[in-house]
C-alpha cells in the first residue's frame, strides 16, 4: 500500500493539481465576490397559458472581473461543500425581496410573482425563518408574490422536521415550489405530507418529449397527479413551440424556457412586462 501510494503520488496526475488549485482560487474568489459585487440576479419568465408573464425565476450569476458571466453551474456546487452557499443565499433572498418590494410599488410590476431557489443547507441552517420574517418586514416584500424553490435533496432529513419547517414558511405567507421534481428522492407518499403549493416539471423530462414517449408520460403523469393533489405545476426547460403545445395538450398551464425568454438583466425583463401592457 505504501508503494501504490508512492505510485499515485509519482504519477499524480498535474491536470488534477491544477483543478485542485483551481478549486482553492475559486473558493477565495467567491468570498471577495459578495464583497466586491460581482453577484446579480438574472431574471426568467415564468408564463401562464396565454404566454403572459406572471413571474420570473430569480437565477444568480456572477460578474467576474476576468472570466466574465459565470453561471451557477460553475459555483454553487463548491459553494454547497464549502458553506459559503449560506452567505450567497441570504445576499439572493435579501436582493430578491427588495425587488419584489419594488415590483409591488409599480402598478404594472406589482402582480408580478418572484420564485427565489433555497439550497437545502440554507433551509436547514438554525434561524433560518426567523431571519426571513425580518427580511419580510424590513424589505416591505409581499409574502403572497414570494416563491421559494425548493430541491427534493432537503427530503435527506427527518421528514418531519422538514414538514414543520415548511409550515412555518407558509405561516409567512410564501409560496412553496418543489424543483426538478422527479429527479432526485421525492416519492409520491412526500408530495401527499409536505405543504407544497407548487411542483416543477424537470427540464429532463420537457426535453425529450417529442421523441421519448416514456419522459412524455412522466410529464403527463406528474401534471395529472399535481391537478389531483391541488398543486400548481409548471414545466421548466420549454425550448420549443412543439413542447409549448404538447404540454398544453396534456393540461399543463404554467410554463418557463428559453421558448418564453432565457434568464435576464433586470432591465431586459422590466421592459418585456411593460411592453406587454402596451396598446
Ligand atoms: P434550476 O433552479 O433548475 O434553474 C433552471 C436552470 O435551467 C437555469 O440554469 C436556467 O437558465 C436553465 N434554463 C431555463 N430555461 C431553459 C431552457 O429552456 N433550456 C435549457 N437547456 N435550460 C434552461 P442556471 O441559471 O445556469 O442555474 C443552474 C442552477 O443553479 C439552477 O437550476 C439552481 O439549481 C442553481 N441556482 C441558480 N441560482 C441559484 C440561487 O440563487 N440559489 C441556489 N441555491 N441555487 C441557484
Ligand atoms: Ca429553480
Ligand atoms: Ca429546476
Ligand atoms: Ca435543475
């Protein structure tokens, strides 16, 4: 054993240095970024039938000063293994709720609804509501146009637990989203205990839907049981026309992708919403 770790260490591979390098620069940059920031919300449609925007996903990018846009995919995951997901969290629920105050001061934004994703270690960190009920007050945000999304990773805990922390945030008033249902450790008995008001259809299953009949009836089957149990359901991943008119044929009536609008500047998305209450 002492000589295959010799090996390992002889033949260490120089790329998987680098990337532990870069993991460590990642991780230090991330902690200047609050700081320095170089963190924003993006912003994509949420539509109803008709194709009118009724919301928007709130989606984190950031601006760095070399690499340019990065996209979650490039951080959250690190973030989530370092614990610097929680100040990120707060900084996404502080910037979000602010917005939402201001949409709710505009008589052309206020019906707007913004859906904010919540990691599972930030909705398990200990005060986690109580800080949110103050963010509420001290933001003057409408609890009643407030979604948080939530992943199926938080059902890894004592379910209830769980389902008592989620009635505390529906006793706020806010919305409580299910994300990429389907796709992780959600079984069907969780969608009958946990207080949801909403679920969203992966974009996995949206994806093939024209040419996998089996994502075709899991998305058919989740729209129908959602319609069951009273939840709200909405398809992310909406790429095309032809998924657009597939879901809508099997009932669905909430829809958002890049068919709609892809993530957004601020501007860009005010702007979208104005125009749709032009003559
Ligand atoms: P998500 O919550 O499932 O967000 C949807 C992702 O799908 C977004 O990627 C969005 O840009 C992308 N998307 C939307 N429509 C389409 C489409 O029609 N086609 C395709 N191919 N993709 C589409 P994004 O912005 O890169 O975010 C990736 C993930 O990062 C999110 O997945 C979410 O898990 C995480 N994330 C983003 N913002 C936050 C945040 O503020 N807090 C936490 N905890 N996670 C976040
Ligand atoms: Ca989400
Ligand atoms: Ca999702
Ligand atoms: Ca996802």
């Amino acid at each position: 054993a002492k000589d295959e770790g010799r090996n390992q260490l002889h033949f260490f591979d120089p790329a998987m240095q680098a990337s532990v390098d870069q993991r460590l620069r990642l991780q230090a940059e991330l902690h200047h970024a609050l700081q320095d920031q170089q963190m924003l919300l993006y912003y994509q449609p949420q539509v109803d039938a008709q194709g009118r925007v009724t919301g928007a996903e709130a989606l984190l990018r950031w601006q760095h000063p070399t690499r340019g846009l990065v996209a979650p995919g490039a951080f959250i995951a690190l973030a989530e293994e370092t614990g610097q997901i929680l100040e990120l969290g707060q900084w996404v629920l502080q910037q979000g709720l602010c917005q939402q105050a201001r949409w709710r001061a505009d008589p052309q934004l206020a019906p707007l609804k913004l859906s904010l994703n919540v990691s599972a270690r930030q909705f398990r960190q200990p005060g986690f509501v109580d800080t949110l009920r103050l963010q509420l007050t001290d933001s003057g945000a409408d609890p009643a146009h407030i979604a948080l999304e939530l992943t199926e990773s938080l059902l890894l805990q004592e379910l209830d637990s769980v389902i008592a922390l989620m009635q505390s945030l529906r006793a706020l008033g806010l919305t409580l989203s299910l994300d990429d249902f389907g796709t992780g450790y959600a079984s069907l008995n969780y969608l009958k205990q946990l207080p949801l008001q909403q679920i969203k259809i992966d974009q996995g299953f949206v994806r093939n839907l024209l040419d996998d009949p089996k994502d075709a009836a899991i998305a058919t089957a989740i729209v129908t049981l959602a319609d069951a149990l009273g939840l709200q359901v909405i398809a992310e991943g909406v790429e095309t026309a032809a998924h657009h008119r597939i879901l809508l044929e099997r009932g669905c009536r909430h829809f958002q992708g890049y068919w709609f609008g892809r993530p957004m500047p601020l501007a860009d998305f005010e702007a979208m919403v104005r125009a749709q209450h032009a003559p």
